[in-house]
C-alpha cells in the first residue's frame, strides 16, 4: 500500500493561487495514475484532475479546466495540482490519490479508478 502525504493547503482571497503537493513514498506512478480529488462542506467527493504516468496526459473536471494544472516530478513520485484564479466554491478539502495500473486516455475520473488516498488538505478561499 502506497503512503501519499499532501502539503500547500491554506487559506486565500478569491483570484489568488495555491499549489498543492502530493508525494508517493517508496513508489512511483510511471506505468499508474495520479488525481486529486475534493470534497465540499456537504457534498460528495468530486473529482478534479489526473495525470498519466507513461505519457503525463491530463485530465479535468470542466469545473477547473483552464484554472488548475496537474503535473508531476521526473521521477513520477510527486505530484502536484496548481490552482490559479481560485473562487470561493473550490473551498474543499482537497484529496490526492494513486493508480498502479494504467488509464485510458480519457479514463480514471472515478473515485473507484484508485486504490491509495492521502488524509486531505484543507483550501479556503475567501470571497
């Protein structure tokens, strides 16, 4: 079972920028997956955004298409979610997760896709 720890959470203004952090100890996701995934005060675990091992391919929720970018470190052990022009319905707590086996291109935007989570981190954004 892969450990992932995430890091970056906080409190901003709405339009500003935070990047979150999520790192794979003792394993990597060159032939997986990656996302992050969030959870608002009273709603359901959506998802945000993945990216693919063997070729960084992204994925987005339309919620965050053009605002957020999910990338990953050469060693494919950390990944990592930018989030400009933040607004105050991204408050959530923000969730990262890992994949050991591969996605289809335009696959694993489901909670079910993956296999290891991290404990959350909180992003506020005030209006």
């Amino acid at each position: 079972q892969v450990q992932l720890v995430e890091s970056g959470g906080g409190l901003v203004q709405a339009g500003g920028s935070l990047r979150l952090s999520c790192a794979a100890s003792g394993r990597t996701f060159s032939t997986g997956a990656m996302g992050w995934f969030r959870q608002a005060p009273g709603k359901e675990r959506e998802f945000v955004a993945r990216i693919r091992g063997i070729d960084d391919t992204t994925n987005y929720a339309d919620s965050v298409k053009g605002r957020f970018t999910i990338s990953a470190d050469n060693a494919k052990s950390t990944v990592f979610l930018q989030m400009n022009s933040l607004m105050p319905e991204d408050t959530a707590v923000y969730y990262c997760a890992y994949r050991r086996a591969s996605c289809s291109l335009y696959g694993c935007s489901a909670e079910s896709a993956f296999g290891s989570w991290g404990q959350g981190t909180q992003v506020t954004v005030s209006s």
